[in-house]
C-alpha cells in the first residue's frame, strides 16, 4: 500500500520540475492526483502516465484560478486531502533601483498571491472535513539572501511566514500547513536567469556539504511525508531539503 493510498492532492506546477516530479510520485504512492500547469500538452502528457492522474490547466496568476483548481479536484475526487503549491517564477535583477512596480508586482502575485488563494481555496473545502495538509514550496533564498534576487527573496520569505500563520489558526481544526525549501535544484526554472547553470554547476556543488546539486527527484519523499500522516503531528514547520547549505 502506497503513503498516500486514498487520498487526493492537488499538485501546482505539475507541468515542469519539482511539481511534474511530485505529482508523479503523489500517484506512484497511490493519490488521486489533480495536476495544474499552463502547458496543456506537458499536462496531457503527465496524465498518461501510470497512477490515477487528471490534469486541469491553469495560470495561478489569475484571480480564480485557485478556486476553479480546488473545484475541479473535488469534482473529479469527491474531496481533497492535500495539497502542494510548486508553481512559481523567479527572476534575478541586479539592482532593486531598477526594479519596475510591475516586476515586482508580478513576483509576489504569482509565488505569494497565489500562495493565499490556493490556501484559502483549499482551506475552505477541508474545514468541514476537520483534516488536510497543505504544502507550500519555498525557497532556500528565504532563508539566504544572494545578490540580485530581492523580489524573489520578498516573495518567499511572504511565503513562510504565511504558512507559520495559517498553521496557527487552522490546527485547531486539524488542518496542517508546512513549507518544503528547497536549495539549487537541476530544472527549468534554473536556467530562467542563468543560461550558463551547468557551466556554474560545480562551484555551486562546492559550496553545499553533500557536493552536489539538488534533482527534482530529491523534493519527492520529503513531500509526500508532508502530505502523509508521517507528519500527522507536524505543522507551521520549513522543511529545507538543500544539501545543508543553509547550515553553514
């Protein structure tokens, strides 16, 4: 029997990276899985894998969007149990002074807005049901600042914070909120800013202690222990899987 055997997560940015590769692992461990993205052939492609997968396209950037993702999750799965946001941008800018209103406008609607709606969505649906566990994907740049990535660093650290509030207000009725952080990981979204990632790649392993840098695969088992009772008694807490950078 699978971790996740029976119940139902939605999964965010399930198109690419860490959350393709979580909803894949979601299904693997027996979930019901409503997958989000904004590549409906990448969807398409994902939910004709093994495991009970249905996708539903969506842009997280739009008021609504989480509500409709919520809605289609219960639709197609009669409730929902868990949920893990992965979708997000990053964008690196040299200098803050040159950071436009809708720059930073945009980064925080689409990794902390977004963060509020679907937990609000999602909050309302399992409130009834006195259970659920929601996973909010942070970043180790919440926790260390590097150069050129405020904006980022903003947005994340919005995203920590919120869970920490939400644990508190909603564990009375049985509902557990967490961030997973992860450090550099090999995806997409690393070469958005950083065309030259694999030129960079070993000087950035030099400086994690476990010498190598983080794969999407990596995010799997710590999500799917946030998501199962394996943390039934586990909330409000930043789970950073990083290769200990962050320790030092």
């Amino acid at each position: 029997m699978g971790r996740l055997e029976h119940r139902v997560v939605l999964v965010t940015g399930a198109t690419s990276g860490i959350g393709r590769a979580i909803a894949r692992r979601c299904a693997a461990e027996g979930a019901g899985v409503l997958a989000t993205g904004r590549d409906e052939a990448r969807l398409a492609e994902l939910c004709r894998e093994p495991g009970s997968m249905t996708g539903y396209p969506a842009d997280l950037s739009i008021p609504g969007a989480a509500d409709e993702c919520v809605a289609a999750a219960v639709s197609a799965y009669g409730h929902l149990d868990g949920m893990l946001h992965a979708a997000g941008i990053v964008r690196r800018k040299e200098d803050i002074r040159y950071t436009t209103d809708e720059e930073w406008a945009r980064m925080i609607g689409v990794n902390l807005d977004a963060s509020f709606r679907l937990a609000r969505a999602c909050l309302r649906v399992m409130e009834p049901r006195r259970s659920g566990s929601i996973v909010l994907v942070g970043s180790q740049l919440a926790e260390v600042a590097a150069p050129g990535y405020a904006s980022y660093c903003a947005s994340k650290g919005g995203v920590e914070a919120l869970v920490r509030a939400l644990a508190v207000d909603f564990g009375p009725m049985g509902i557990r909120v967490n961030s997973l952080t992860p450090g550099v990981v090999a995806t997409p979204l690393a070469y958005v800013d950083r065309p030259d990632f694999d030129d960079l790649a070993d000087s950035i392993a030099a400086r994690i202690p476990l010498r190598r840098i983080g794969q999407a695969d990596d995010m799997t088992g710590p999500a799917v222990f946030l998501l199962s009772d394996e943390s039934s008694w586990m909330t409000g807490q930043n789970l950073v899987v990083d290769g200990g950078y962050t320790i030092q």
